[in-house]
C-alpha cells in the first residue's frame, strides 16, 4: 500500500513451506511488474491491457525486432508452467504482434514429442532439462528461442559449473535459421522487459 513502491516481484520459487500462490495474491495487480497475478493472468487471456510476464514479452519483442514472422506459423512451446511456457503459447497465439502462429504446447505427460517438434517452424523450449532438444528433433530453417537455464558440473570452471540451455547448440544451430544463445539470449531480454513493466507500472501510478 506505500505509495512510493511501484512496482513489485516475488522472486520464484520460493522455500517448500511457503505458498507461491498465497503470496502473489497479496500483491496489488497494480504493482504486480512480474504479471502473474490472477487478475493480471485473466486480463492478459482476454487480450487486455496488464503486465505482461518479462521472459514472454522478452520473447516476443525479440520476433519483432529480428522480423520473425509469427503469423500463420507453427509454433510449438515446450513446457506449460505458469511463468513460460503458460503465457507464451497463449500470446503466440492471440491476435497481436509476433502472434496469430498456431500453438502447441507439450509438456512432461507428452507422447512422441520429437515428432511435434518437427513440425515447428518455431520453437520456444522452456522446460529447465540441459541440451534436451537436439538437432534430428527439429527441421531445417526452424528459429529457436532457448528460455532454459541449468547449471551442469564442469571442473574446468573456476565456479565449478557452466550454464546450459535446454537446446544443444552445436547441433540445433546447424539447422536453424535463427537461434538465441544462453547464456545472452533470452535472460538479459528478460531483465530489461521487467524494466519496461516497472517503468510502466510508475506511469500507471502517477496518472
Ligand atoms: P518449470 O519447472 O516450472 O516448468 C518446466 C516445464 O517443462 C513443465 O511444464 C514440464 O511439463 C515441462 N517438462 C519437464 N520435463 C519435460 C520433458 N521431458 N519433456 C517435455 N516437457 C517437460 O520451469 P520454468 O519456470 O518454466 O523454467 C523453465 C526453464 O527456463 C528453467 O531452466 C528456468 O531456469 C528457465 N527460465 C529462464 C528465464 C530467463 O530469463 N532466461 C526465465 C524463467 C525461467
């Protein structure tokens, strides 16, 4: 309720013993910057004006900015969780910018995925499973959008570990027409869309 807070976010996930859910509920929809608030959720499913979640919006903005053509598209969404995958197919799909693509979403119950993922003119894989999509799993031309982030054990880094996407690179980028790197792909998009909704929930404010 203070009026110099604008914005807020809740940093995901939180400990076992605490309700996610319970806590994003406390926050005003007004300054939920993360978007994931119930009412923020269902505006955003109506195709009304919210906070739209950063790793998504991020997503988005790179289509348009590299003049992906979405439009008639398939796209395949790997993952369906609240924070990706969820709002991603749902505004991939919707009548707007870098959306009116045809969506599936597949997810850990899904039977013969690689057979989907063929298919896709455009993937977004958000499912936190290192180098879990290959290359014999996509086809040629296809624009890879890589979301996950995962720490593999590596002794040859001084921290112990490198970061890995959930796509393998090295056989992915051979086919694909375009594709984002992790890290510097979709994270840094992701921070600076939090930005934009922060920005965006002050001028809500002061209005
Ligand atoms: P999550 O664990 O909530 O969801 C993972 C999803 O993957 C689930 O919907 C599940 O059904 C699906 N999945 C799991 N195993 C699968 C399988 N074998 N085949 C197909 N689908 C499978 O994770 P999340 O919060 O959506 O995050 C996913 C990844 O993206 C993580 O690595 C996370 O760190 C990363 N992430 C990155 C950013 C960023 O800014 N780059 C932002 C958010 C999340």
């Amino acid at each position: 309720k203070n009026e110099n807070v604008d914005g807020i976010l809740v940093q995901l996930p939180l400990p076992k013993h605490i309700d996610d859910a319970k806590v994003i509920e406390a926050i005003d929809p007004k300054k939920d910057v993360d978007g994931f608030h119930p009412s923020n959720v269902g505006r955003l499913v109506q195709g009304l004006n919210t906070f739209i979640p950063a790793t998504p919006y991020g997503v988005l903005l790179m289509f348009e900015h590299f003049k992906i053509e979405t439009k008639g598209k398939r796209a395949v969404v790997i993952g369906r969780s609240n924070i990706v995958g969820r709002p991603m197919s749902i505004l991939m799909s919707q009548k707007r910018k870098a959306g009116n693509a045809t969506v599936t979403v597949v997810h850990s119950r899904t039977e013969n995925l690689p057979e989907i993922t063929r298919g896709a003119d455009i993937i977004v894989a958000a499912i936190g499973i290192s180098e879990f999509l290959t290359g014999d799993m996509v086809k040629d031309g296809v624009v890879v959008i890589d979301v996950g982030i995962t720490r593999v054990p590596d002794e040859t880094k001084t921290r112990g570990y490198r970061l890995a996407g959930d796509v393998d690179f090295e056989s992915v980028s051979k086919k694909a027409s375009y594709i984002t790197p992790v890290p510097g792909g979709v994270g840094p998009m992701t921070i600076a869309m939090l930005l934009k909704n922060t920005l965006l929930a002050r001028e809500r404010h002061i209005k």
